[in-house]
C-alpha cells in the first residue's frame, strides 16, 4: 500500500525510499518458489506419514491393550495378552552393549584419523570409514552369526566366571569356573549382537566424530603447542573439548541405528518373550527383530499389535535423534574457527 | 620423539611443580637466563618416531610377551587366547610408560601412551571391520566360481541342489529394479527438497530441516511397515516390487537431503551473487550455477544413499514378499533383492544354500563398493574445484565470451549483456519488461 503511494509520488523520488529485496523475480522465479516450497511440504508430509499412519494402525491394540502395553512382557496377540516390555529391554540392552564398545572404538579411531595418523594415510582412511559405513547390516550379520557366535564364548565365559556378581553379567545355571559348563548357554546372546550391531555403527560414529575433530581450530591447536603441550595435551586443551558436541552427536546417531537394527540382530538372537537382564545369556529380543519375525503370520490384530510396537521404536529413536541435534546445534562443534 | 623441554616451555605440569620445587622465587628464572641466542632455534617436533622410542616399544613388547608367558604358563590360573592378548597389552603399557619414564617428564610419557593406545584403538576398529569383509568374501569364494550362479534364478534349484544348479539372477535383476523406483523417487524430491532448504530459507524450511535430519536414521523396518499400513494394508495393494521401492525411497529420502542440503551449503556465495547482480532469475541462477558448481556432491550423495538403501533388508522384507523365481515386474507378483536373498539362503541348514548366502552376500558388497567408488572419483573435489576436462571447458566457454564482447556490439546484446550469459537466445520479453523500468525509477 504504502510503496504504491511513493511510486505514484514520482516527483519527491530524491527522497531515499528503501531498495527492496526481491526474492522472486518474475513468473518463473515465482512457479520455481512455489514448486521447492511443494517439494518441501510433500517431504514433511512423507515423513509425518510415516508416524501418522503407524498410529492409525496401531490405535486398535494400544486401545485394547491400554497402559498394559508399556508393562507386558508376552507376545500373544490373538489371546490379548501382548506388550513390548521384552523386547523393549531387549532393544535397549542391545544398544547399551553397543554403544558401550563402539564409542571407545569410535572415538580413538577419530582421534588417530584426525591427529595421530601419518598425513599421506589419513585420506584412505577416511575413505575406509566412509566405506565400512556403507557395508549392509545383512554382511555384519552373517559374519556374527558365522563367526563371531564361536569365537565369543570364551570372553562370554571369563565375563560372567570374573564379574558373575554384578546381576547383567549373571548367567543361570552356570557353576562359576565350572569347565565342563556347556557352551551353548552363551551362544544368541544380547552381548554377541551388542558386539556385532557395535562394528555397524562404530563407523558411522567414527565419520561423524571424525569431521568435527577436523575442524578444530588451527589457530588454537597451535597455540597449544606453543604453550609446550604435548600432542595429547593439546587433543585434551583444543580437540576433545571442541569436539564434544560432535562425540555426542555422533553417539546419539549410532544409537540411532542401533536401536533400529534388524536383519543383524534377527540373524543373531534366539528370541524369548520375558525381560531378559543377563546379557551373557542365550535368549534376547529387539523390537524390530519381533516385527520381522512376526508380520507373516498375524492376523489383522496382531498386526495392529507389531503396528504398536513399530510406533513405539519409532518414538523412541525420533527422541534420540533430537536430542542428538540439539545437543550437537547447542554446541560450540562446527562453528567456524576466527583464527 | 616428541621433544618437549620444560625448562624452556613451561607445560602444565611444569607449571605446577615450579612453586613447590623451588624455595627461592628466584630459581625459576635461573634456567632461562643462560644466553638465548647462542642455542638455533629449531621447530619442535610433534609426533614422529624416533630411535629411542622404537627401543622403548620393542624392549616393551619383548618383556610384555614374556611376562605373559611366565603368568600363563607358570604363574597364575589364567587360560584362554583372549585372556593372553589382553594381559600382554596392558602389560606391554605398563612398561612402556615406564621405560619412557626414564627420559621424559610426565606430561610426555602421557602423550607417548595415549598414541599407543589410539593406534591400538584404529586397529581394532580397522581390522575387525576387514575381517568382516574378508571373511564374507572368503566364505563366498565358494559359490562365485560357478557361471550359472549370476545366470539362473532359484526357481529349478532345491535346497539339496549342487552349487552348479541354481543362482541368484532373480535377485540382481530384483535389487536393480526396486532401486531404479526408489532412485526415480527419491533423488528429484530430494534434490529438489534440498535446494528449498538452500535457498528459500524461512521458519518453515528450518522446520522441515529438523524433521530431515531428525528422521536420518529413521529404522529400516519402519519405513517398510509405514509402507505395508499404506500401500498393502490401507490400499489392499499386494506386495510388489513396486512396494519395496516404494519403502526404499521412504529410508533413503532423509539420507539424500541431508548429504546434498551440506554441499548445497558449500556453494561459495560469492558464485550465486554474481549471478543474481547480472540480473539471472533465482530459478537460473539455481540451475545454472548452484547446480553446477555442487554437481560432484550432489551425485556423492546420491551414491551414498544408494549404497545405504541397496543393503537395506528389513523393508523389503515387509514389502516385497518372496520369490525363488526371476519376476521383473514390479507392479505384479512378489520380487526379490539381494539382501533378501542373502537372509533366506542362510536360514536355511543345508551348506550349499548357506554358501549361496555367502555368495550372494560377496556380489552385494561389490556392488556397494563399486557405488563407493565411483562417488569417489567424481566427488572427490569439493564445489569450485574442477577436472581437467572441466577447466578446459570454462576456458573455451570465457574465451568464445571474450571473442563476442570484443565483436561490432549488436542492440540486442548491449540491453541486456548479463541474461545472454546464461541464455543464448534472446531474453523473454517478461524479464526485459520487468528489468527496464528499475533504472528509470532510480533516475
């Protein structure tokens, strides 16, 4: 209203009006504004659908089951008896064992890549994690299930002889030092998938810690040095502490991932339907793997009921997943270097 | 060797042990007197292998095994290859430290130990992720020498068939299909979504930004099921190749934005102004200098996101139902992918269709690396820097400029020098209309 005005006032046009930044310009600028901006609303609604229609699905067992559903921990969909209390424990026991290897694995690897390795080494190995982050979870699971299940009962083994009194490494039915104990009770264990769905994610937490470790300051890396630090006193002074949203970060997203591995996991564990603390022995569950095993042979019901499970994986890593975001968006990680 | 001398560069430590060292206040300043200027300077060296730590590290590991030895052999009740390995290193630790301890402070032998232990750290993670793929690849040795492995499809072979019988070709021809549908959904709106989040930045777009990066490591099984309570559930549609694909590009959409929105955002800005200060429309200047300039991160990215949904089993499972039988049609009848084919070889007892898994499971990886590969060499260079073939094009491109501003001017190319850069026909008569009046109205 107003600029039409200044511009039929032609003659005071010595006064200085305020240039205006036109974004669009023209009918084509304005189809191209309106096409991205469609683009934009179709993903968000993609994505909304991936939760909306998950709950559609699932309201016929969360509304037969009710808060029950939390606090269950057997599977029998067509008798209403059914809750994701097992699995639950199962997924999350599964992401601990994980993220407790991956995140040494990760981190030190980063720190090599990004300060220990020899410089003409260090692209290769970028390379070489980028890589191992693209390799199928299927491959990861064989190799478990091939080679690692007879070649972890021995560490199983001594963890649960040694450290037996802390309650997650008990085993039942399992005299301590007992050499002729059979070894089977250690083989589908939530500690050989812990190990396994730990090597798939390691990678990725490793790619991502190692991107922001590159991106510590120069100016002050040096300045470390120039103080007389040593090369691990600076990655403690400079690269760590500017790293730390990115270490966070990077553990959220493995998290993530492991929370929502399936295929490996499935391979892995025998499934059993009570919550299952000891993790050295045989018998765990996943949310995702009960999917995968039961959505050929559901009824209507109790597909609702995996429908109901799948919303609450998908919660629960939407809420790692944010808190992932905010916690690397609030830190100093990322920001640009003034030196 | 890692050379740091206290007495010249007070460290941390140094710093603290001065006051409690020295009585006198004066004692500090004693050793810096000696004359400066008679010693070179030399730079410090950080890092680097020197002839007394290779002493140190070997006499370390020498003793390290030894004393392993002893304590297995001899001493305590230990037992076990694990058990060994892990004693031998934090032992081989111990006395490296103090072996370092005899020449250099503590602040040093801290750092000489940390490196150890990251070197370890990128080995473990190094060769572990190496012997996953060795050994795929060396259980798949099996399988893989036979011809009719990547010629035949599963239908005519049995479970007790010999390796000569039988192959995976339904699942090649499957995997290419459903990942031809999710390409052909996924990259358009991706790209498409990403330049959004580029250029028309606003609350809503953070909004959708969030969502994407949030939904990144959406799980696999959930974009099936979405994809099963919509398409199969919701629609009655059966499953289909069509589905999978359709699950496929669910998983792999955030992947793709959220790779291509980060190079997008490495688009110097300097490029995008010029374009905008020739008068280009924002849609031109998109797409012919945004794209351009991003193009080698924009195909990594979509590499990288196809590396991700090729491997992915769990949606296919739900969605693209099973099949021993070569189908390429996505829309009818179940269809099968290499991932699937991998996971119900090996459920299976019988040693040929577990080596087939494997077989199938060496195919799938050379695949994925071949994708890697090829995003490497063509987004291996970041936004501006250009191939050799690409520099001599922009060189011929600005001389045949030069060889045109320098020709008798035409009325034509002196209205509107800047558009006839990115358009050699002459310009709309909307823009003309649209630009002329903005000089006159400064006069």
């Amino acid at each position: 209203m107003v600029s039409t005005q200044v511009a039929s006032g032609r003659p005071e046009s010595d006064r200085p009006v305020p240039r205006r930044l036109y974004a669009a310009r023209g009918f084509g600028d304005r189809v191209f504004r309106i096409q991205l901006t469609a683009t934009g609303v179709v993903v968000l609604a993609v994505m909304a659908a991936v939760g909306l229609f998950l709950l559609l699905r699932a309201g016929q067992a969360l509304h037969a089951r009710g808060f029950a559903f939390l606090t269950t921990a057997a599977w029998q969909p067509d008798v209403h008896n059914f809750g994701i209390a097992a699995v639950l424990t199962g997924t999350l026991l599964i992401a601990l064992v994980a993220v407790t290897i991956s995140v040494p694995l990760a981190v030190g690897t980063a720190l090599f890549i990004s300060d220990v390795a020899p410089r003409g080494l260090r692209r290769t190995l970028v390379s070489m994690v980028d890589l191992m982050a693209a390799v199928p979870s299927v491959v990861y699971g064989l190799w478990g299930l091939f080679f690692l299940q007879q070649h972890v009962i021995g560490l199983s083994r001594w963890l649960s002889d040694w450290f037996g009194w802390i309650p997650l490494f008990t085993v039942d039915g399992i005299q301590p030092g007992d050499p002729l104990a059979s070894a089977s009770v250690y083989t589908a264990s939530t500690f050989v998938a812990g190990i396994v769905v730990a090597l798939m994610v390691a990678p990725i937490q490793c790619s991502v810690m190692r991107e922001v470790f590159a991106q510590a300051p120069a100016g002050e890396r040096e300045g470390a040095y120039a103080l007389g630090a040593t090369r691990w006193g600076m990655i403690r002074a400079v690269v760590l502490p500017y790293g730390k949203g990115g270490i966070i970060g990077g553990t959220m997203l493995g998290l993530g991932r492991a929370l929502g591995e399936t295929i490996a996991v499935y391979l892995i564990i025998s499934p059993v339907f009570t919550i299952q603390p000891h993790i050295l022995q045989t018998g765990s569950n996943s949310v995702s793997s009960l999917i995968a095993l039961h959505y050929g042979d559901s009824s209507e019901f109790g597909m609702s009921a995996l429908m109901a499970a799948g919303l609450a994986l998908f919660l629960l890593t939407l809420a790692v997943n944010f808190t992932a975001s905010s916690v690397a968006a609030r830190s100093r990680s990322g920001a640009q270097s003034e030196a | 060797m890692t050379v740091v001398d206290l007495a010249k560069t007070p460290g941390e430590q140094g710093a603290l042990a001065t006051p409690t060292a020295s009585p006198a206040p004066v004692a500090p300043v004693a050793p810096v007197v000696p004359d400066p200027v008679s010693v070179p300077e030399q730079p410090r060296r950080i890092g680097g292998v020197s002839r007394s730590a290779v002493l140190s590290l070997t006499g370390a590991g020498a003793s390290a095994l030894c004393v392993t030895i002893l304590l297995f052999g001899e001493l305590a009740p230990f037992s076990g290859m694990l058990g060994f390995v892990v004693t031998a290193y934090l032992v081989f630790l111990a006395v490296y430290a103090v072996l370092t301890g005899f020449e250099e402070d503590g602040q040093a032998v801290r750092d000489r130990v940390m490196t150890v232990v990251l070197w370890t750290a990128a080995t473990l993670l190094f060769s572990a992720l190496a012997l996953v793929v060795g050994f795929t690849a060396w259980r798949g040795k099996e399988a893989l020498p036979h011809g009719n492995f990547f010629t035949q499809d599963m239908q005519a072979a049995g479970p007790l068939d010999p390796l000569t019988n039988g192959g995976i070709a339904h699942a090649m021809a499957g995997t290419l299909i459903m990942m031809a549908i999710a390409l052909t959904i996924s990259v358009p709106l991706g790209l498409a979504c990403a330049v959004y989040l580029n250029q028309i930045p606003g609350r809503f777009s953070r909004f959708v930004r969030t969502i994407v990066e949030a939904m990144t490591a959406l799980p696999s099984i959930v974009a099936g099921l979405m994809v099963y309570a919509v398409w199969i559930l919701g629609l009655g549609m059966p499953k289909s190749g069509l589905a999978a694909g359709f699950a496929i590009s669910v998983m792999m959409l955030p992947i793709v934005i959220r790779a291509s929105d980060v190079v997008l955002r490495l688009v110097p800005g300097n490029l995008t102004e010029a374009a905008e200060a020739l008068g280009a429309p924002r849609w031109r200047t998109v797409w012919h200098v945004v794209l351009p300039t991003a193009r080698s991160g924009l195909a990594t990215a979509v590499i990288l996101g196809t590396a991700r949904g090729i491997g992915e089993t769990s949606p296919v499972l739900l969605t693209a139902g099973f099949t021993a039988a070569l189908n390429a049609d996505p829309t009818a009848g179940p269809m099968v992918s290499l991932p699937l084919a991998v996971f119900n070889f090996v459920k299976s007892p019988q040693p040929e269709m577990i080596a087939r898994g494997f077989g199938a499971a060496a195919v799938l990886m050379t695949m994925v690396l071949v994708l890697f590969v090829i995003a490497r060499v063509i987004g291996g260079r970041g936004p501006g820097h250009q191939t050799r073939r690409q520099a001599r094009r922009t060189a011929r491109a600005s001389r045949r400029d030069v060889t045109r501003f320098a020709a008798p001017h035409t009325p034509a190319s002196v209205s509107v020098p800047g558009l006839s850069l990115f358009e050699d026909t002459a310009p709309q008569p909307h823009d003309t209309a649209a630009s002329a009046p903005a000089p006159g109205d400064n006069d």
